[in-house]
C-alpha cells in the first residue's frame, strides 16, 4: 500500500485479497459517490428553478429547504470523495473537513426549515 493512502483504503485492502479487487472496490466508490454528485446537484437546480418560480411563500420556503438538502449532501459527498478516495495531503484533508462541516450545516438548516414550512402548509 502506498505511504499516505487513507485509512478507509488501507483497512479495505487488508480484507481483500488481490489488489486488482481493490481498484474495482475503488472505481464502484468514486462513480456512486460521483453519480450522486449529479444527482444531488440536479435536484438543487430543479427546487432553486422552482423556488423562484414560486408565488406562493410556504412552497417557495418548503422549494429552498429542500435545495438545501440537496445542496448539503452534495458538499457531504464531495467531502467524502475528497477524505477517503484520494490520498491524504493535508490540504485536502482540510478542504474535504470545511465541505463536510458546510454540507451538515445545509442538511439540518433545510431540514428545520423544513419542518418549520410543513407546519405552516398543514395550518
């Protein structure tokens, strides 16, 4: 295993048996996580477009806080790429740390948001 390699790596490469196993778990790794980059960004887009088209303030909050959602499992799974594909430099450690703490501050803000909205459609 080559020096620097992350830890997630390392513990995987040790339960597999050849290495050609272990690029293949590697590759399966970055196109899901990649794949659900695009799909997370599609559907910020989709509730941004819809959030502006909106006349109406509950579903214009209720379109946001799931835009934010999306947008924070977006920077959730970049962070992911970013910590546990790659080799650990310390910058992307650092870089892949600030993306997950903005992709869980988005997740919980759209999801009391949310909340908050749902209540406001129901009364």
């Amino acid at each position: 295993m080559r020096p620097g390699a992350s830890f997630v790596i390392q513990w995987v490469a040790s339960t597999i048996d050849t290495k050609k196993e272990l690029l293949l778990l590697i590759q399966v790794l970055q196109w899901a996580l990649g794949l659900l980059i695009v799909v997370t960004s599609v559907l910020s887009a989709v509730f941004s477009y819809r959030a502006r088209r909106s006349a109406d303030p509950v579903l214009r909050g209720l379109n946001t806080a799931r835009m934010n959602i999306c947008m924070g499992l977006m920077l959730v799974f970049i962070s992911l790429i970013q910590m546990i594909v790659f080799t650990g430099s310390t910058l992307r450690v650092v870089i892949g740390a600030i993306f997950q703490v903005l992709g869980l501050f988005n997740l919980f803000a759209g999801m009391r948001n949310q909340s908050h909205f749902n209540r406001m459609k129901r009364a």
